[in-house]
C-alpha cells in the first residue's frame, strides 16, 4: 500500500502524527479491534499490559503475548489475525522509493550546535535511538537540557514542535537550566518547562515499568504530539544494581529486552530517543596521552543504537563530539560550547 492509500485508510479514532513534510505517521489504536470481533475485556488486557496499538500488537512476539493473564494461545492468534486486517502500514515489503518515502516523515531536531547537527546529518532524529557517552562533564546533561527546549521550536526553526518526556535515574534535571536555554531560544519559561514531563525512577525495575505508561503517554493524542524521550542515563540503575561477571548475563538479557522496547516505541510513535550513557577506561587498550574509554553496556546497547556519538573534554568551556557510529554520516568531529544558554557554536 501507497503512503497516499495508507492516508486514505485512516479512520477517525487513528492518531496521526504529523511531520515537517506532507508525511506523517497513522497510528491506529488498539480499540479499534472491537469491530473485528475481539471482545473489550481482552482489549483492556492488553492495555494494562502496556499494548495501545495495533502496531505494539503485531510487533511482539507471541510468545510474549501468551504470558499475558488470560490470553491462550488461541486468543492470541485471533488477537494478531484481527490486528493484521487492520494494520494501516501496508505490506512488510516495500520498495526503496517507498522507504525513501517513509523516511519524509522523520524529524531532525536541532542540537542548538550547527556544527553538531552538521555531523549528525541535521540533528536528533525521530524513529531512531541516539546514544551520546563521554566522561563527566563533557556535556551530556546539558545537550539533554537544550534538546527539552529546542524540541519545542517550530519546524522551520530546527526543532520538532512537540512536547519532551524526559526519565531522569541520576537526578540530573534541572528546570533552572530549562528556564536559562529558553530565554535563549525566545520561548516562555513557564510554556516550556508545561511541556516537559519528568519522571524520576530510583530502580532498574522502575525504569523498565515506566514504559507502559509511557506508551499510554505516546498514544493519547491529548498528550502530544511527544516528540522526544530522553532517558538520562540508561544504564547507571543497571550498573549499580547488577555486580560482577556473575550478574552479567542477566543485566544484559533485561537491559537487551528494555532497549528493544523502546526500539519499537520510537518507530511506532516517530519519536527520537536521547541516551545518555556512562563510560569506563579499558585497561587493555591504554594510549600513549593515557586510557581509551569505551562505553558502557557492552553490544547489547551498540547494536540497539541507531548512532552512537563520543563527547569529550576541549579547551575551556569547549567540547568534541565524535560519530562513534551511524548508518547515515561518516565519522568526523564537530566542537562546541556549554554557554548559560545551552550548547552552542564555538566561538
């Protein structure tokens, strides 16, 4: 199906997604399998388990599905045949020209650093995991911090005109620095700290339950539209809550699952996802100038990030930011500022 037709399918309890372009993302609700024969008791069990979709639906495995209470094996078959049916996508196949369609939909949102966004190929992407790790103070927060209000700008300024959600485990927001980056950028304090929403998790167990209201967030179209989720940072609950080679295999077996969930949120919903993630010095690679970092969560959160991007310290207020991996831009560094505004261009 044609991205025309598949608009021409939209029915009026579908959430649409708009983008800078023509382009937008449907996204039917689950609700809508009441008139192919599925029951509202089922359709409430699902809701509760986190599914708002008819995308969520067919994006998970049925043997996740089955470990719902009171779904059988049978109910689940009927639960995906109905949602098939249903599915405005289109066919799984699609053609270059149709992906390259697809892709009109996607938002690149400004980082406040021209040269920054020069390298990430116009900013954070929408429908993509971005990853920044770096020592302490190289900058991290603080791009979080200026991507909450930049966000918020308009398409024709850079920014993806939509609200933030914003999961601190470190308890590193600060809505003073929101209110400082917003005077900057000519936006409301007040205005721009309303369309942030903060949630502060204390547990790995709390940052993996949070996504099933953050799915309800993302599907409630009075809610949004949510253009970012910015998870500050992903793996230090993990970190500290796991210890040693023994509990290894499991953190990475759970970290694994939680970020495959926000792979198929950030699709689903054409939302970017900021990671925020910590690094450690191999001891096995040690340089001439001193230890080689590499960040943490091993390949389970390489390959779960769409681009990965390296910071590190520069002279005074100055930072480097390296594309440490992409499919889209080459490697290559861009440098910039942490000013009371933000991150900025260097001087």
């Amino acid at each position: 199906m044609s991205a025309t037709a598949q608009r021409q399918a939209v029915s009026s309890a579908d959430t649409v997604i708009a983008g800078p372009t023509s382009s937008a993302v449907v996204v039917r609700p689950i609700g809508d399998m009441q008139g192919g024969g599925i029951n509202v008791s089922d359709i409430k069990k699902l809701e509760d388990a986190g599914y708002y979709t008819i995308g969520q639906l067919l994006q998970t495995p049925k043997r996740t599905l089955k470990l719902i209470k009171g779904l059988s094996e049978a109910k689940v078959e009927k639960l995906r045949e109905v949602a098939m049916k249903l599915d405005s996508r289109g066919s799984v196949f699609k053609t270059g020209l149709e992906a390259k369609e697809a892709r009109q939909a996607v938002v690149s949102i400004t980082t406040g650093c021209t040269q920054l966004d020069q390298i990430l190929g116009g900013g954070i992407e929408t429908s993509a995991l971005t990853e920044v790790f770096g020592e302490f103070r190289t900058g991290k927060t603080q791009i979080a911090h200026t991507l909450c209000v930049t966000t918020q700008l308009s398409f024709a300024s850079g920014g993806g005109q939509g609200k933030v959600v914003y999961i601190d485990t470190e308890g590193n927001f600060r809505p003073e620095r929101i209110e400082a980056i917003a005077e900057r950028f000519g936006l409301s304090s007040m205005e721009t700290l309303d369309n942030i929403i903060v949630c502060r998790v204390y547990s790995h167990e709390e940052q993996i339950d949070v996504l099933k209201p953050l799915a309800a967030l993302l599907a409630d179209p009075d809610q949004g539209p949510i253009r970012l989720i910015i998870i500050d940072s992903v793996i230090a609950l993990f970190r500290v809550e796991f210890s040693g080679r023994g509990e290894l295999s499991e953190r990475q077996q759970m970290l694994g699952r939680y970020l495959a969930t926000l792979v198929k949120l950030c699709e689903e919903f054409n939302v970017a996802v900021f990671l925020v993630n910590q690094c450690m010095a191999d001891p096995g690679a040690l340089a001439m100038f001193g230890p080689v970092i590499k960040p943490v969560g091993g390949h389970v959160l390489a390959h779960a990030s769409t681009t990965r991007v390296m910071l590190k310290k520069g002279k005074a207020d100055e930072r480097i930011a390296k594309i440490f991996d992409s499919p889209l831009m080459p490697e290559d560094e861009a440098t910039f500022r942490i000013t009371n505004g933000g991150i900025d261009d260097p001087v």
